[in-house]
C-alpha cells in the first residue's frame, strides 16, 4: 500500500482551491455552480476524511512513534494538528454545502470558492506550524483570503466596512505578531518552537526582558486570531457585516487555527517548567485574558438586538471559555484542561457552525436581522427552528448536545487544576448565556408570526449543512469518548 | 432482564421522534398508544423487581443494572453509563410512565394546535424523568436533569395560559440556576474525595467512610456544611420549598392541564428525590445536625404553603399551592431519619404524585367545559357533570388524608415516623405543627367544593355545562382506583421503600448522623 504523504489535508484543500479556478473556466454556464461547489465540498471533504483516517489510525501519534516532522521540522503532525485539520475541514466542509444557495445567482462564485479553500488550507497548515515563520507565513495565508470573504457582497456596505475593519485590525495585529516573533528571535535566536525552548536556558538575564516583551506580543496576535480581549472588537462588525456563511467560517474554523497556534507554540517554544522560573509566566495573563473575554462577550451578547451580532458576542464569550485550557495549565490537569479546550473547539465547530448558517438560511428568505423579525418562524419552518434550537441550547451548555459534555469536562478541569474561580466564571456566564441564546429559541417557538414570512423555498444545500451539524452536534454527546481520548491524547502528547 | 431500563428509554426517545413527526390529527392517539409499551414496561420491571437495599449505600442488589463505561477523560476520570433501581426509585420510575399516559389522555380535549409537537415533547420529557430516577452516575444524572427543563420550558411557553412567556422564562432561568447552585455545591465536594468517578454509589460510600479531604482551603466539616447548603437551596427551588415557591404557581396557572400534572406529580418529586438521594444519604450528619432548621423550612412550607391556597380563588392556583404545602411534609419525613418517615416520605411521594395529578386532571376537565376556573364563577357543578365532581371529591379527600386512599397511608407514615424521630429535637412540636396543616387543608378543599360543586346550579360563563368526554373520565377513574388500591394495600410499594431506605438509615446511625 502506498502511504499517503503526511500532509495530505492541507494539500486537498489547496488542490481544491486552485481546481475551482480551473472548473470555474471549462464549465458550461448553466452547470458552473453545481460544478464549482462540488469540487469546494469534495476537497474540503476528502481533508476531513484522510485527517480522521489519520487520526484513527494513529499517524502522528505515540503509538507510532510520535510526531512526523516535515520541511526541516517547520511543520509537523501530530494528534493536534490532526484533531484541528478535522476542526478547519469540517466546518470548511458546511459552509462550502451551504454556500451553494447563497452565492449561486451571485457573480465571482469561483472568488468566493477557492477563497474559502485558501483559507482553510492557511488554517490547516496553522494546525501544524512549529515555527514562529510557519505561523505568520500561514496565518497571512488564512487572513488574506477572509478579507476578501468578508467584503464579498461588495456593494452592501456593512460587507465592505466590515472587510475594511477586519483587514485593518488584521494588519496591525499581524505586524503586533510579526515584532513578537523578532523579539524572541533576538532573544533566543531561533524561530523554531523546540530551537527556541532549548535555546530558553541560555538567554542572558539583561534578555529576559525582551523574550517577555515578545511573548506577550506574540499572545496579542493569538488573542486577535481567536476573537479574544483585547483584540476582540473586529469579530461583530466583521461577523455582522460578512454574508453569514463567511461568520460561520470565521468564527469557527479561524477561531480553532488561532487557538492551535496558541496552544502550540506556547506549550512547545515556551513550556512553563522552564519560563515561570525566568518569571514569563503567560498563565496569569491568559487566565486574565480568559476571565474579561468570557465576560465581555457574554455581557455584551445579552444586550443585543439582532441574531447574528448576538452570535458574534457569544464567540467572543466562547473564546474565553477555551482560554481556560492555557489558563489553567501548570496545574494537576494539564492533558485534561488542555484537551477539553480542543473538545470544546471540536464541538464549538458543529454548534456555532450550524447557528450562523441558520441565520444564512434566515437571510435567504430575506427574514430580518431582529430577535422581533425571528418571531413565530417555528410555524413555517419547524425543522431547521429544531435544529436552531439544537445549536443554540448546546451553546449554552444544555444537555441537548455535546457543548454540555466539553463545558462540564472543562470546568472539572478548571477545577482540577486548581482555578476554581475560572470555574466558577465559567459556569456563571453559561447561565447567563441561556438568557439570551433563549430570547432567540423564544421568538422561534413561542411568539406569534407578525405576518407570512413569504417562504419559498428549501434550500437543499443550506438545509442539508444545517442538519448534518445539528445531527452532529447531538450525536457527539452520546459518543463523546472518542472526542474525549483524542482530544486528551493530543494535549497530553503536545505538553 | 437488564436492558430494560435502556429499552424503556430508548423506546420512549423513538416515541417521541415518530409522534413529532406524526400528523397533528393523529399525534395524541398514537402518543397515547406509544406509551402504553413504556407504562406495561414499569409494570414488568415492578413485577419482576429482584433488587434488595439501597441504591448507593450497604450491600444491596440493585435490580435492572448496567454499568459500562461511556467516555474516559484521559486518566483522571472515567464516565460511565450506570443504571439501575432499587426500592425508592422504581416506584417514580412507575409512577412518571404512569402519569404521562394519563396526561397524554387529558391532553386530547384542551391541545388542539401543533398537536404534534406537544405530545412528542410529553414523550421526551417523559423519557428525561427516566432517565432521572434510574442513572446512577453523576454525570449521566445530570444530563437527564438538566434536559427536563427543555421539553418543560417549550409545554409551557408555546401551549400555556395568556403569561405563558412570562412564566415559562421564570421556570427556566430560576431552575436553571438552581441546578448551577447544586453543581457547585457537589463539584466542591467530589473534588475534596479522593475518587475518580462520578459513580454516585462509590462517592456516597467514600464520603460515609470520612474520606473527605480539605478543598479550596476550606475544612472537610465547613465544606460538607458549604455543600450541603448549596445542593438543598438548589434541590429546593424544585420541590419547591418555601421561600423558594414562587416560580411554582406561575408555571402551573399559565401550564396547560397536562403539563400541570406532570410538573406536579413527577417534577416537583425530582426534588425531594434529589434531596434524598444526595443530601439526606451522602451527608446524613450535617442533615442531622441541622435536622431542627430542616424541619422549620419542612413545617413553614407546609403551613404557610395552605394557607396561601386558602386565599386564592383560582381552582387551579388552589391546587399548585397546595402541593407546596404536601411536599413540606416529604421533607418533614426524610430529615426525621426513621424508617416510617424516610420511608413515609417516599411513599408521600408516590401519593401525592397520584392525587395532585388527578386534582389537577378534574380541574382541567371541569375548565374544559366552562372555560373559568373561578371559583366564584361557578356553583353546583355537580348536577351537570356527576362522574367528574364525584372524581374531585374523593381526590379532594384523598389530599385531607381520608383513610384507605394513599394520602392517609402516606401522611400517617410521616406523622408516626417524625413523631418518634430520636435526630430531630421537640419532634412531637414539629409534627403537631405539620399536622395542623391539614386542618387548613380541609378548610380550604371543602370551603372550594362547597362552593365550585355543591349548592344550586349557577355558571357564570358563555359556555354550556355538560358532562365531559369519556376520554376525559377514563383517566380519572383509573386514578380513583390506583389511589385507593395504594391506600387500601401500602405495601404495593411500601415494602420495597423500606427495603431501600433501611441502609441509608444505618450509615447514618454508623457516622453519628440519625441518633
């Protein structure tokens, strides 16, 4: 049997993306849309399928003697890139089906295809980047292409600010990244992860100073990735402006690539054996970051007045939440902390993935923004409301779907490892959150249609994403252990 | 016979997905039909219960159990699928398939839009109060606890009276948050234990042999007391004990009849079972030490929870603070730590499931037909719809405790059993105190019948009195007869509470805690 190169993921997806462009050129006019889907839904699907085949078969892993590095150990593959390939291609995967009804009578299909792909190969070459070049290389990657995604309806103005906004933020907090990594190059010259963890020792105390400095530049450009305080404020206007299937993929696929960069480069360059003594001990200020974002996010959802500004707000808050896995660290309950943050990453790209194509499906039958305008619309469209209400019960940590098994396996995490008090954050701002991921299951279900919603037709390609992530958002809850041993074995394998 | 338990719930899970998809002309008959397998299941697992002792404490047998492993968290914990009854918990087991059958049968006349969706959400909650009272793991428990919030929330809000928003918001955040207190309280303590489980029988034992260590810098005994505050006030709010009551007559006054009857007879017991399970035998000797403050919240409840039902003219507001006043006495029998209370207090479970579900049936049956539940709207209701009156009636007295129906068997085995009660201090105070309460009861049940059902004909209503459908009847009638036959025979289920409460007594006696 020939073995598949160990980067196949990353290289479906690109191959994808340039193959849309070809597909966009030799295909008949009337078959165009079909076509170029297809070919997005088929890359995207055949990354998820060898990423989990990997995974399952233990590639990468300690079982078969560890991590695989590759191009001089630049990029490597291990069960957490693995795990978050599965992350990015999913998502990337439901958004491409349901993409399909929204830009299919709309021009540049192609643009917004192989866009869509670029950046999803950017993310998953984020998943194995294990060198601060690597990283920044991969994160323009990821970047470039979801400006131009965020302003794709070009002549909404929303879309084009939103872009605008995004790409300004982006590029300060790229350059913000870019300085960190120099920094700690001067520091310990490398820029390498594991060069620089063995270089640690031999940095000359009068450094100290400068490695810090560059640590804590290089967690803004995390915090800006993953949505997170303090470089959180792109992620409404850019997730309310952007057509809802771009949000979806932001905020969720984009999200987890920024958390695996984090995740990695901290726990690999910067392990906290050997940082606290040099007093770089970046766990106090994730914990604090942790703390204000889950918060933020939280409170600010609760006051909002349309749907998908209100999700924009909740990722911020889940944002926190997953912080707590590098908040928590150094404690007793490295790999479970660890490992719930990437469960609930895992689970968070079903979930939120599904409710922001919900709202996609609501913008398609031209329902309006509001909590008001959602009024009623179980009565119309019972099926996707069910499967809405799958999403947002789950996001509030319900047992309706495995976002309780993730948010309960970090909090005893949390709790193991000794942060009560971001525990107990943790669970006070869940309970809030049901306040008002409820105000939209309200309108839904309880409240009366103002009028017909004019309901035409059932996208095939919206409904189809929309039920295969509330199926699996439910399903994962009843067999969790999988997400479970994979997600801790990869934590466990990467500290 | 072990599957049975995964077999009752996944039957009432598929119940419920075929009945949502179901048109909505024949949703209820075939949702009345889907739960007669679950309703012949309970009974089968009752006939053929083979289990002795306690569920999480001694050596008992647990009947029905499966124990496999579900998902592993690394080496720190291991979840597991863990189910199974003992003496205490298949009685509720019977008693929720039991009452959801009913209420599917109540429900045909007063729902008559999204049929459908109403009754596949009765079967989901129906199988979420399963899974309840037969999981034996925390993790596992707390899935099916926290789920019985989602089809309640929905029955209420989208088929409830003109406040329905109101109340079905008030329903779901305090209980919510309630849960959030609980789990605080039990995390705490599970982290100061040095097992990795969530094994519900092996925590309880560990926490009985005083393997509780210090947590977050607090001392085993100031945690245990941290605790054991945290899950009561949380387990309160369900039952609901007074002052945390008030959610209780907003939710049942805007809940459709049939939801009424299971809030009151099978949620509300959620509760207090949680409160035994938990808090009365995993930490009998803080319940003990503070049985006297546990008993003040027991008498309080009941008193104070009467005598708002007798300033109330609403029938049904009548009914929903009466059970306030009847799950005082559930909580009056478990802290007083004998056989009869303990034991009582189950059994009063049971009981006060049946009759508060046929009040609350009768009264819907008689809003069905007037469309008021006034009781200055009506007089002599009697005459116009004998069967159902007769019905209401004897559930009336079946609430004041008339002997041979279940109320007086349960209400007696609290009163004997708090009476000697050795943990509680001034026992006979209290219990003479609590007994007062059913003066008021009466007071306020023949005062409502005097008026609302005897003396001549009057309705002030736009709509014709006539007797109501048979389909209304029938489940009334079953009711009757299951109530009696509980009063007449206690031991139908009163053997195996016993049974399962004995151990919870002995650890108790061993850690210093009932006397």
């Amino acid at each position: 049997m020939v073995a598949l190169p160990t980067l196949t993921p990353q290289i479906a997806l690109g191959v994808a993306a340039l193959l849309v462009l070809i597909v966009d050129t030799v295909s008949p006019d009337t078959k165009r849309p079909v076509a170029i889907a297809g070919t997005a839904l088929a890359g995207a699907l055949a990354a998820l399928g060898s990423a989990a085949f990997f995974l399952a078969s233990g590639t990468g892993q300690p079982q078969t003697g560890g991590a695989l590095s590759e191009f001089g150990n630049t990029l490597v593959v291990d069960g957490t890139s693995l795990l978050f390939t599965v992350i990015v291609a999913a998502v990337t995967a439901l958004v491409a089906l349901g993409s399909y009804d929204y830009v299919k009578d709309r021009h540049h299909i192609a643009t917004y295809y192989s866009m869509t792909l670029l950046a999803a190969t950017g993310m998953s070459v984020m998943a194995s980047a294990n060198s601060l070049a690597a990283v920044f290389v991969a994160l323009e990657l990821a970047s470039l292409p979801s400006y131009v995604l965020v302003s794709y309806l070009k002549t909404n103005r929303g879309s084009v600010e939103a872009g605008l906004k995004y790409l300004i933020v982006g590029a300060l907090s790229s350059a913000v990244f870019a300085f960190g990594a120099s920094l700690v190059y001067a520091a310990t010259g490398s820029l390498l992860l594991p060069e620089i963890q063995a270089a640690l020792g031999s940095v000359p105390s009068a450094n100290v100073g400068l490695l810090g400095v560059g640590v804590l530049m290089l967690i803004g450009g995390f915090a800006y990735k993953t949505a997170s305080v303090p470089f959180h404020f792109w992620a409404p206007e850019a997730y309310e402006g952007a057509p809802a299937p771009v949000s979806a993929f932001l905020s969720s696929a984009s999200k987890a690539a920024g958390f695996v960069i984090a995740f990695r480069t901290l726990t690999t360059a910067f392990p906290l054996e050997t940082v606290i003594p040099m007093g770089i001990d970046w766990t106090v200020v994730l914990a604090a970051l942790a703390l204000v974002t889950m918060t933020l996010g939280n409170f600010a959802a609760a006051t909002q007045e349309e749907v998908k500004r209100m999700l924009a707000y909740s990722s911020v808050g889940h944002a926190g939440y997953v912080l707590i896995g590098l908040a928590a660290l150094g404690g007793e309950a490295d790999g479970l902390v660890l490992g719930a943050s990437m469960m609930h990453l895992l689970v968070y790209g079903f979930m939120n993935t599904g409710a922001f194509l919900f709202v996609a499906l609501a913008e398609h039958w031209g329902i309006g923004r509001t909590f008001e305008d959602y009024n009623g619309l179980a009565t119309r469209a019972p099926l996707a409301c069910a499967a809405m209400t799958v999403f947002l019960f789950s996001l509030a940590g319900l047992p309706v779907g495995a976002g309780f098994a993730s948010k309960y396996l970090l909090l005893m995490g949390a709790t193991n490892a000794g942060h009560v008090w971001l525990a107990v954050a943790l669970l006070v701002n869940s309970a809030l959150s049901l306040y008002y991921y409820s105000r939209v299951v309200k309108a839904m279900w309880i409240e009366d249609p103002a009028g017909d919603f004019g309901i035409e037709s059932r996208p095939v390609g919206l409904y189809a994403a929309v039920m295969a992530a509330a199926v699996v958002t439910v399903l994962l809850l009843v067999a969790f252990n999988p997400v479970s041993e994979t997600a801790i074995g990869a934590a466990q394998a990467l500290l | 016979m072990s599957w049975v338990v995964e077999a009752l719930l996944l039957g009432t899970l598929l119940s419920a997905f075929i009945v949502m998809l179901a048109p909505d002309e024949k949703a209820g008959k075939l949702a009345f039909l889907l739960t007669l397998p679950q309703l012949a299941g309970s009974l089968l697992m009752w006939l053929a219960f083979d289990g002795s002792g306690n569920a999480l404490v001694g050596d008992g047998n647990l009947a029905f159990e499966t124990m496999v492993p579900w998902i592993s968290v690394g080496d720190i914990y291991q979840i597991q699928w863990h189910v199974g009854v003992d003496g205490i918990s298949l009685p509720l087991v019977v008693l929720t398939t039991f009452l959801t059958t009913l209420a599917v049968l109540a429900a045909w006349t007063p729902i008559n839009k999204r049929q459908s969706q109403f009754y596949g959400l009765m079967l989901l909650m129906e199988a979420s109060l399963i899974g309840v009272f037969t999981s034996l793991d925390f993790f596992l428990w707390f899935v099916f606890w926290e789920f019985v919030l989602v089809p309640m929330y929905f029955l209420i809000g989208v088929w409830g009276g003109p406040n329905r928003k109101y109340a079905a918001i008030k329903f779901f955040v305090y209980t919510n948050v309630a849960s959030l207190v609980m789990f605080i309280g039990f995390v705490a303590l599970l982290f100061a234990l040095p097992v990795q489980t969530f094994d519900l029988p092996v925590i309880a034992q560990s926490l009985l042999d005083g393997q509780l260590g210090s947590f977050y810098g607090l001392a085993p005994s100031t945690l245990k007391l941290a605790a054991f505050v945290a899950m009561f006030a949380g387990f309160a709010v369900k039952v609901p004990i007074v002052p945390f009551h008030t959610w209780l007559p907003d939710a049942h006054v805007e809940a459709p009849t049939p939801v009424s009857i299971m809030l009151a007879g099978v949620l509300l017991k959620m509760g207090t079972y949680a409160l035994l399970r938990f808090n009365f035998t995993m930490l009998p000797d803080i319940a003990a030490a503070n049985a006297e403050i546990i008993a003040v919240f027991a008498v309080v409840s009941v008193i104070y929870g009467a005598m708002l039902a007798l300033a109330q003219r609403d029938l049904k507001r009548i009914v929903a603070y009466s059970s306030v006043s009847s799950m005082g006495y559930v909580i009056l029998g478990l802290v007083a730590y004998t056989e009869y209370g303990m034991g009582g207090a189950t059994f009063q479970m049971i009981s006060h499931g049946l009759i508060s579900g046929l009040m609350f049936m009768s009264v819907g049956v008689i809003y069905n037909v007037a469309h008021t539940r006034m009781v200055g709207d009506l007089s002599g209701v009697a005459d116009k719809m004998p069967v159902t009156c007769a019905v209401f009636v004897a559930a009336a007295f079946g609430y004041m405790g008339l002997p041979l129906m279940s109320g007086f068997a349960g209400e007696f085995f609290v009163f004997v059993g708090s009476f000697g009660s050795e943990t509680l201090a001034a026992a006979p105070l209290f219990t003479g105190a609590a007994m007062f309460g059913i003066v008021i009861v009466a007071g306020y049940l023949l005062l409502a019948m005097q008026r609302v059902i005897f003396g001549p004909f009057r309705a002030d209503t736009e709509h014709e009195i006539h007797p109501a459908a048979t389909h209304d009847v029938v489940p009334l009638v079953a009711l009757v007869l299951v109530v009696i036959a509980l009063g007449v025979a206690p031991d139908l289920f009163f053997t195996m509470i016993r049974d399962a409460v004995n151990p919870v007594l002995d650890a108790a006696a061993t850690v210093g805690g009932g006397a």
